[in-house]
C-alpha cells in the first residue's frame, strides 16, 4: 500500500480551521448564555416602563448579530475576551450592591 502524502496547508489547515471555528462558537455561545443568565437578576424597569432584562438581552442580541460575520481570529479573541470581563464586571458590581443592600437590612 503506498504512502499518504500530505500536503501542507491542505488537509491540516482546514482540520485546525474548523477546530477554531468549532471553539469560537462554543465560546460564544457560551458568553451568550452566560449574558441571559446575568440579565435574569434585572428585574426593574427603565424611565419607561420597559424591563432592563428585556432591554439588556435585545442589545446583546443585537451585538452578537452584529459580528456574526466576523471571520478574523484577532477580532473575535477580542470581542469574546472583552463580552466576558464585561460580564463578570457586572457580575461582581450587581453582587456587591445586593449584599450591602442586604446588609443594611439586617
């Protein structure tokens, strides 16, 4: 039986391609999801009258729609990097606010 020749930049780099392409998604996804959980604790409503959970997940719909044809690695490392610390930014404010909230409480 003769040997496989492969051609470099033919086989590898399409495999590493959709790797990448693969993760990227899951990262996204992943942020994603993770945004609508975070918009779930906004549960009061704007000057008018429009919940803020609504409202926050319509712009994060927005944005993800709006680079859904992004194809430049460099881009998307830096989009879903920069998603991901906002949220956790957000996180950690919106959990400091609602333990000195409670903390004023008790």
């Amino acid at each position: 039986m003769a040997p496989t020749i492969i051609v470099p930049g033919s086989v590898r780099t399409a495999a590493a391609r959709h790797f990448k392409n693969a993760t990227t998604r899951k990262e996204s996804l992943s942020l994603y999801r993770e945004i609508l959980r975070t918009t779930k604790v906004f549960h009061w409503c704007d000057e008018m009258g429009h919940p803020w959970s609504q409202r926050l997940r319509a712009e994060a719909r927005k944005e993800f729609e709006a680079s859904r044809e992004e194809t430049d690695p460099l881009i998307l490392a830096r989009m879903l990097v920069t998603g991901r610390d906002c949220v956790q930014q957000i996180q950690i404010k919106f959990n400091e606010a609602d333990r000195a909230a409670w903390a004023r409480i008790e």
